[in-house]
C-alpha cells in the first residue's frame, strides 16, 4: 500500500488506477500540505470523481498536521513580538 503523503511520483505512476496522475498528485500535495482523507483525490486536476476504490491500493499516514505546524509557528511569532515590545 502506497501513502499519499510520503509517496514519489514515479510511487504513485506504479499503481494501475493512479497511473499518469502522480506528478498531479505530488503537486498538490505541496501546494496545499499533506492530505487527511482518501476523498481528497477529488480536489486534485483530472482525478475528480475517479478516487473510487482507491483505498484499496493507497493510503493517508496519520502524523501532525500542517495545522499543528501553522499554531506553533504563531505562538513562537507572539512570543517574539512580544518581547520586541518589552
């Protein structure tokens, strides 16, 4: 089983249903953070409607979140800005 999040385009071209799409894949992947669910395949260029059955050929790792990422840079920001202002 091959996971969306970890995956090389040339790792996804191998599997038979995602085959030709892996480049589109990875760019998404990159421009908008890691995926959470299966159903995101939709949202990538020429996929929508065609991640049916996919779960049987790839998966979503779970880890921390782009969110998780994003609220502790803003907290090490307020920190900073705050003690600028000291």
């Amino acid at each position: 089983m091959i996971d969306l999040n970890t995956a090389t385009a040339k790792e996804l071209y191998s599997v038979l249903v995602l085959k030709g799409y892996g480049f589109e894949i990875v760019r998404y992947r990159e421009e908008r953070g890691r995926f959470i669910s299966l159903r995101q395949l939709n949202e990538v260029p020429d996929l929508s409607g065609k991640s049916n059955g996919m779960d049987a050929h790839v998966s979503v790792s779970e880890g921390i979140s782009d969110e998780y990422y994003l609220s502790k840079a803003n907290t090490v920001l307020k920190s900073i800005q705050l003690n600028k202002n000291d």
